[in-house]
C-alpha cells in the first residue's frame, strides 16, 4: 500500500495509510474482502489546492488526485438544499447518467434518488432553475479552473457532469470507453463529495495505475451498442490479471477527487442504504481539444461560458427544439433507445478518421 501514498514536494510520503484510525470492510467489485478508511482523518492527507506541483505528479503517476477542501463546505449545503427543494419533489423526466435517457425520480427505500442526474447545466430552467445554475457555479468554481490548469497545463472546458444522491453502485469501468479527449486519456474527470460520504454509503473507488493499461477498444464484441455486459466483464478480468489494487478514499463535503479517463473506476455496494453518496461529477477537457464520443466519433460540442469555462450542453432544454425530442423520447421510448443504439452500433463499427 505505501507505494501508492503521497508524496509531498521533496518526494517525501506525506502520510501514511494505515495510521492510527478506523477502518471499514466491504467487498470490493471483484467480490473480495478489503479495508477502507472510515473518515478522512483515517486516510492519507493528500493535497490542498496549493499543492499544484505536487497534486500533478501524483496524479501523473497514480492516475488520480485527491484536493482536500475544494469547494466551500457552505456551497455544498447549498446545492443540497436547492436539490431537495426544486429537483426531488418533481415528476418531470430529467436525463439518467446510467441510460442516458429521460425518466422519473426513482426512490430508495430510504428516500434518496437513485437514478443519477445527468448533465446538470441541461436541465429545464423553467422547473429546476436554481439547481441548474448552483450546480453549474460549483464545477466550474475559480479554484477548480486552477485544479485543472495545474493537471492540463491549459484551461479545461466541461463536457460532461452528473449529479448522484442515492447509491446505483456503478460497475468498474474506464472513462474513455464512453468518451473522453480526441487525445486518449487526456480527460480527467472529477468526483466532488457535497457531504461527507460515509464508507458504507457507495464510496468511490478507483485502482491506482491502472491509467497505464488498456482494456479494450468501444468497438467490435466489446462495443457499448450490443456488447456492453461483455465489456463490463473484461474490465474485472483485467482488474485480476494485472493485480490492480482497490481504494475508496474517505472523502469530506468538499473534497475533489480528480482521475484520469483511463483509471479503471466506479462505485461501492451500499452495505449501509440508510446513508446518501450525495455528489456531483464533471468530465473536462482541455480547452484546445476535440471531444471523442465512443472512441469513435468526434463530436461538436454546444458551448456556453459559465464563470470564464467554456461548458457543453447538449441536449439543452432551454431550447423548444430539445423539448420536442424529449416529448419524443417519452412518448416512443422503446423505439427511440432501439434507433439510439443502431447508431451507435453503427458509429462504433467505423474506424476512426
């Protein structure tokens, strides 16, 4: 484990990962039993956000960063406060992360919205104004501009976020599979925990280096349109063959964890489903390059400045004409998902140009 700890400017450990604290068992996506720190003051220190010189090696070498403190424990409050209010109540259909299509809130038995929000900064601003705008203002702070400076070495743009309450348990996956940079593995995402996530909840986890291997390609028996369970099940092989270690930081409301595209990554059963995982991801770019859906197509991005970031919206239901397709969607929703993955199969059978 101390191979992955790290390091400060001097090349020192700044902590170590089994100091005095508690620690928590749970099964890992391959099944086994692994200990995860119960709270923060359990796990590595990590960095702040003045670490840049540091937080960039690290991420470098381990595919992925934690910046303690980030984003304003205040403003995290707030987008909860703002989610309860405008967005659990409602009965609209809003786009999913996991199916990327629309549907209704779903619940768990504790209350918590399952089916994760995707693209934030699209959401209808006649029905969820304020959290559009909150949760935008928070992924694209000032301090997470900086973060991503010091990773890119050029401003970032945001192409993609996600909004999670409830825990959905997301399989093992790398990002690039579903897209990232026209660069592969120039993508780095961000996890940014809006309360403290507790370890039975649905913690993140990811395999340090394992940015540094190839799974496969969204192509052929492993493409995303007919093949995706297959896929799925290539990632946990790869998980095994190469010995990639499992670590689910303790993250505090307000901690960022940053990863890269390629770091093999997902999210915990919840052992514990009386407790929430409540957070936002982003997907970002930098802002001279292309985006790449699939692997295979790159595709134009619908930008809007949002606090000096250039940020994606598609699907944008400001508009009438995005409305109209979501009528669509609801109306027809088998045969528009079957047309959807026609043309991703279709995509993903050509070679990129």
């Amino acid at each position: 484990m101390t191979e992955f700890a790290p390091l400060d400017d001097a090349g020192a450990i700044k902590a170590d990962p089994f100091r005095v604290g508690q620690r928590y068992t749970i099964k890992d996506p391959l099944g086994k039993t692994i200990e995860i720190p119960e709270a923060a003051v359990d796990d590595f220190d990590y960095f702040d956000a003045a670490e840049e010189e540091g937080l960039r090696s690290y991420y470098e070498r381990e595919g992925y960063v934690v910046v303690r403190g980030l984003i304003d424990p205040d403003e995290c409050d707030r987008a909860h406060a703002i989610f309860e209010r405008e967005v659990k109540p409602s009965d609209s259909f809003i786009y999913r992360q996991a199916t990327a299509n629309p549907e209704r809130n779903v619940y768990t038995r504790y209350g918590f919205v399952l089916n994760s929000i995707l693209n934030v900064q699209s959401l209808d601003p006649r029905r969820f104004p304020d959290f559009r705008k909150t949760g935008a203002d928070l992924i694209t702070s000032n301090r997470v501009q900086a973060t991503l400076r010091a990773l890119f070495g050029e401003p970032g743009k945001l192409v993609q976020s996600m909004y999670f309450e409830g825990n959905p348990a997301t399989w093992a996956h790398q990002d690039t599979y579903y897209l990232d940079s026209e660069h592969i593995g120039a993508m780095t995402a961000a996890w940014f925990a809006v309360e403290d996530i507790k370890p039975g909840g649905g913690r993140f986890y990811i395999y340090p280096r394992s940015h540094l291997y190839d799974v496969a390609k969204n192509s052929g028996v492993y493409d995303i349109a007919f093949n995706h369970a297959r896929y799925k099940d290539l990632v946990k092989r790869a998980i095994e063959d190469q010995g990639f270690e499992c670590r689910a930081p303790a993250l505090s409301k307000g901690d960022v964890l940053f990863f890269n595209a390629k770091t093999i990554h997902g999210s915990l059963e919840s052992p514990d489903p009386q407790y929430s995982r409540r957070s936002f991801t982003a997907h970002y770019i930098p802002d001279s390059h292309r985006f790449l859906q699939h692997q295979s197509t790159i595709k134009p991005l619908k930008l809007k400045s949002i606090n000096g970031m250039n940020v994606n919206h598609p699907k944008d239901l400001t508009y009438f004409s995005n409305r109209v397709i979501l009528a669509v969607e609801t109306t027809f929703p088998k045969s528009f998902q079957l047309a959807k993955r026609l043309v991703t199969k279709a995509a993903t059978s050509l070679s990129l140009g």
